[in-house]
C-alpha cells in the first residue's frame, strides 16, 4: 500500500500569510496527486487534482506542484474563509489513501 | 445541480449490519466509478471502497474486506455499500463520492455526498 505522508499535521496563520502544506509518498505516484480542504461538519472540496490542476471554481490562489514522490500546496493569500483542514489522495492505486491532514488554524 | 445523497446510517451493535445507499442526480451516473470514503470523529479520511462504472471491478481497503460489498443500480442511479460484521472502529461519517473522470476508475473525487453517521455500540 501507498502511504502518505503530510506535513505539517497543522499550522497557525495569519489572514494574508502565504501558507505551503507537503505530501509524500512511499512510492513513485507520478502526477496521481490531489488535494481537498474541509471544514468542520462539511464533506470534503476538491482543491487541485493530479497535482497541478486547479480544479473548476476554485480560486486561483490555490496552487499544487510536485511529481514522483514529494508534492506541494501553496494558498498564496490566506483568506479567513481558508482556515480548515487540508488532505491529499493519490489515485495512482488501489488501495487509494489519504494523507492525515493538516488543519491550518487561525494564529 | 450535480449531487449526491447518502441514507441508512444509524445505531446499530456490534456484529450487526447495516446497508448504505446513495443516490445521484444531474450527471451520468453509469458513465463513473463510485466510491466510499468514511471518517472517524475527530480523525482523517478513509477511503473504503470504489465500483467501475459499469460494476464489473470492485476494489476494498484492507479494514473491511470480507465484511463490506459495495454495489450499484445504473438504472436507479444508486450506489450500495453493505455493511457486515460490524465493528466499534467502523463507526464514522460515510461518504459516498464520484470519481472525476469517466475514463479511469481511480481518480480525484470532484462530488461528494453530505455524508451519513454509522454508530457501532
């Protein structure tokens, strides 16, 4: 199985602070990589998939990167609407797996 | 709107079963791969299980294979997951959510239900 590793599991931010979140994967996933927020009570939004693709009506301060094993989310601008906990997911394999989130919280 | 609803959660004791149903609306529904993915309170996503298009491949998490089937019903736009065997540490929101392409069966979930509480005690 595929594990994922994300970092940090949380942060504290400033509204207006650049914030950047990192996942890992055991293994080579190639571009098979993408990103949901949630916030509390809520099901999961897809942000960005396969790495770099931001996904339809998702604002563009929302950024991934990454290939292979070591990917990246970058919120350019932090909005207080962004406070929540990010995950990431391959879907390179079964079975599919979440990393364990980071929660970026208000600091 | 394109949308998902989950039903069937509840109580339910310890080596009982339970079967979780979601019904889609406003996109082709036998075009994607469905999926269920479950979250402990207070913990991380878990995907559980994930059924083609077509409901020819099915594929399990380790935690629940043997107990767990997932299913669907192209004509009623309906994705099942049966649950047996029930244990504490399968208590959790469960969410149903579709796959984004209708190429790949695995892939970015892009809809997601509003979830629905499985309590095992």
């Amino acid at each position: 199985d595929i594990q994922m590793t994300q970092s940090p599991s949380s942060l504290s931010a400033s509204v207006g602070d650049r914030v950047t979140i990192t996942c890992r994967a055991s293994q080579s996933i190639s571009s098979y990589l993408n990103w949901y927020q949630q916030k509390p009570g809520k099901a999961p939004k897809l942000l960005i998939y396969a790495a770099s693709n931001l996904q339809s009506g998702v604002p563009s301060r929302f950024s991934g990167s990454g290939s292979g094993t070591d990917f990246t989310l970058t919120i350019s601008s932090l909005p207080p609407e962004d406070f929540a906990t990010y995950y990431c997911q391959q879907s390179y394999s079964s079975p599919l797996t979440f990393g364990g989130g980071t929660k970026v919280e208000i600091k | 709107e394109v949308q998902l609803l989950e039903s069937g959660g509840g109580l339910v004791q310890p080596w009982g079963s339970l079967r979780l149903s979601c019904v889609a609306s406003e996109f082709t529904f036998s075009t994607y791969a469905m999926s269920w993915v479950r979250q402990a309170p207070g913990k991380g996503l878990e995907w559980v299980s994930l059924i083609s298009a077509r409901g020819t491949s099915t594929y399990y998490a380790d935690s629940v294979k043997g107990r767990f089937t997932i299913s669907r019903d192209n004509s009623k736009n309906t994705v099942y997951l049966q649950m047996n065997s029930l244990r504490a540490e399968d208590t959790a929101v469960y969410y149903c959510a579709k796959s984004s392409s209708g190429y790949y069966d695995f892939d970015a979930f892009d809809v997601w239900g509003q979830g629905t509480m499985v309590t095992v005690s």
